[in-house]
C-alpha cells in the first residue's frame, strides 16, 4: 500500500529522532567503545541529554566541537584533535566517528581523514571506522542500523575477508533491532541459551545500558560485546536479525562470510513468539524447555482476559518503522482497530506493508486521535494524548516518565504477556472512568 505524508512546511511536535543519535545508540552496545560526533557540540550534548533521561545511565560520546570558521577553513583538523586526544587518553577498542548534519550540508571528506589516522597510527588490535548519518534523512532506526552495518564492514576488514575453515554448528550471531529494550535484548539471549546455542549479540546493550552498580568511573562503554567475540560472529552457523532494517547487516555478513540469517519482523505477540520457538527448535534440534509451553498457556490465558477491553478498542501508533509494524501486529491480534500509524521516515518495510502508513509527527498523530482509545508513541506525545482524550501508554525513545522502561520486555511469550496486560490495564482504568 503506498505510504502517505501529510503535507505541511513545518514539522509540529516533532516524531523523528536524529540518525547521529541511532549510531550512539548502537555504540553504546560495544564493550570499551567511543562514538564520535564530527559536529557541533551541541549535537554530542543532545544524543547524550536524550540517551541519559531515557537509560538514567551515563552515556559514552565525544564530540570534535566544530565551530562555524572550523567548518570554513579546516574541519580536518579537529576531527584529528579528537581522535587523538581519545586514543592517547582512553585507548578504546572501538572508536566510530559519526558525521552531523553540520559536516554533511559542508561536504567535509572527514571519511578519508579517518583512513590517513588509520594509516598513520597502524591500528592492528583496535577498530576504527565511519560512518555517514546526516540528521536530514532517516531516523533513529536507520542511524543505529547503518552504524551496525559500517562496524561490521570493519570487523569483516580486519578479518582480512578469509572465513573461517570451520563454523560453529551451535553458536548464533544476533542482530537486535534499535527499539528493543536492554530487558528484550536479554530476554532474546535466554530464549537462545534455552537451546543449547551460544549466542554473540551485536550490539548488546543489555550488559550495558540494563542497570549496574559498578564502581569508578570510565569515559568509554562498561558494557556490551567484546570486540574479539564480535570477531567470532564469523564463525557462526546463522544470523538472527530483529527487525527489517537489521537485514543489510546480515546479509553483508551472509556475502562476506556465508553465514545464513533468518529476518523476524518482530518478537511481540503469539504468532511472531511462535515463529522464534519453532526457528530455535530447527536451527538447534532440540525440542522447546517446558517452560516455554507454560509461558505460551500464560499467554493466551492473558489474551482471554484482556479481550474484553481490546476488542472493538481503537488505537494510533506513533514509533520508529519497525517499532511500529510489530507493535501493530500484536495489537491486531487482540482485535484492536488501528485508527492511524506513524512514522518518522519511509523505509524498505513499510513500503513492502500491506498497512496504511502515514510519514508525519506528533501532531498528525493528535489530529488522528480524535475520538480513539489509545496512543501509543514515546514520552514526548502524552500531552497530545491528553488533549485527545485518548489513553496514553509510552514506548520506544525517549521515555523519561517512567521509571524502568529501559528494562521492561515486550518479546516472547512472557513479554507479550507483560504488554497485554499493561495496555489492558490502561483501557480498563479508562473504562472505570466512565462508571
């Protein structure tokens, strides 16, 4: 179905969240990594003042602080300020630097000065890469997965391009999609393990963004994949990808190193929980935990319950494309009318859907909402639901109203469960409004 776009000069309450934030997001998930921003210092300020309310964690990224005779004369030059200033004082394993707005809209050939430090330095055992995210294209979703895509391309050069001689029959690569939470991410690793397989996540920014109490303090990542099990991805016997826009990653590494991957649009709801179930059974020839089978009775016992309140009940939806598709698959399989869903930018899925799509902001989705049930989007659209009349429940990112977001799960039959009856309970304390 083609999509639609409203058509105003002006972006009102604005939806779409910058793609230099997407490949923070993405670093965040790389143990001892740096993200750099070639930009302003505004923008670093920003992706970190975003990142920090939404995880309550410190966020890693520096910034070649560009001014405007900067960007005229020499932008060169601090972009190699930076660098070295990170590499002589931090050591990471993994340095990305990230173009801006700012760079792009100058034509700034920043990607050849990151090779000549490469050079120059003779970087063997560390990674060092680029990657373009203009803030005029793409969102948050395309940002965090052309960073994955950029750091696997350098993880595939510092192989060499051989494959390995032998692959790993149990080990799996996963490839999370940029809305899941540090909760989901975990999550999807234990249902993996449940099998018997071993599992090399990237980016994993449940061991980093997830809540930890560890003592001192480090400007670079405490968290996340390792850069030498990164390295080891390529020896695994299949990819797993999350989301549509996790796909070119996966099948850049399926063409560089023959490893299969398997795309699931999503992991919210019963169909797509059991299409995972049935996938890890075949990939691992073990037949699924008995745990599984009681959290699938769970599932549909909450499902029997909440229909009540879902069916009949309206909704919009207001998230990145991927968020989105899988949050309005679940929601119609508890019968809810999808009133009106809203991204921030087209993408290669939403093209493919057979859904009515609409490319716009949080005013679109208050203009929509007239008279639905339910809003779903992150915390910056309550107060449009509230002027609807419309429930509100807050997902994707930001959310920085809510304690715990960044943990909560929304996948496999336990998730599912979780979000049924969070979103039940909304409609039902909106129904007891009314008497």
């Amino acid at each position: 179905m083609p999509i639609k776009s409203a058509t105003k000069p002006v972006s009102v309450n604005p939806l779409k969240v910058g793609q230099p934030l997407g490949g923070v997001l993405a670093l965040q998930g790389i143990y001892r990594s740096m993200p750099l921003l070639h930009g302003a210092q505004g923008c670093s300020a920003f992706s970190k003042a975003l990142l920090t309310r939404h995880f309550r964690e410190p966020i890693a990224v520096q910034t070649s602080a560009l001014q405007e005779m900067d960007v005229i004369f020499d932008a060169d030059r601090n972009l190699e300020e930076a660098l070295d200033h990170i590499w002589s004082k931090h050591h990471p394993d993994v340095i990305g630097v990230i173009s801006t707005a700012l760079t792009e809209v100058a034509g700034v050939d920043f990607q050849s000065r990151v090779k000549a430090f490469k050079r120059e330095r003779a970087l063997k055992d560390n990674l060092l890469f680029s990657v373009s995210l203009p803030d005029f294209q793409g969102s948050l979703e395309t940002g965090y997965s052309s960073t994955v895509e950029s750091l696997m391309d350098a993880i595939l050069v510092s192989a060499g391009g051989k494959s390995p001689k032998k692959q790993r029959r149990t080990q799996v690569n996963l490839l999370p999609a940029s809305y899941l939470t540090a909760g989901d991410v975990m999550e999807i690793k234990d249902m993996i393990a449940s099998f018997g397989l071993e599992v090399i996540t990237l980016p994993d920014i449940s061991t980093s963004l997830s809540g930890h109490l560890l003592t001192g303090f480090s400007p670079l990542t405490r968290g996340g994949t390792p850069l030498d099990s990164a390295c080891q991805m390529l020896e695994s016997s299949c990819t797993i990808a999350i989301g549509a826009s996790m796909e070119r990653p996966a099948r850049r590494l399926a063409h560089a190193a023959g490893i299969p991957y398997h795309l699931f649009a999503g992991l919210s709801g019963l169909a797509a929980s059991d299409a995972f179930i049935h996938f890890l059974q075949k990939i691992s020839r073990e037949p699924a935990p008995v745990r599984f089978r009681w959290q699938r009775e769970n599932l549909l016992d909450s499902m029997l319950d909440a229909h009540f309140y879902f069916s009949g009940a309206s909704a919009v939806v207001a998230l990145e494309p991927d968020h989105m598709l899988s949050t309005a698959a679940w929601l119609e399989e508890m019968g809810v009318e999808l009133k009106r869903l809203i991204a921030p930018c087209s993408t290669p899925a939403l093209q493919k859907t057979e859904r009515e799509v609409w490319i716009g902001d949080l005013d679109d989705a208050e203009e929509s909402a007239q008279g639905v049930d339910l809003w779903i989007s992150n915390s910056h659209g309550r107060k449009g639901a509230a002027r609807a009349g419309a429930s509100f429940v807050s997902a994707g990112l930001p959310v920085y109203d809510e304690l715990g977001a960044h943990t909560s799960v929304s996948v496999g039959y336990r998730g599912s469960m979780e979000w049924v009856n969070k979103v039940g309970n909304v409609l039902l304390a909106e129904r007891g409004k009314g008497g």
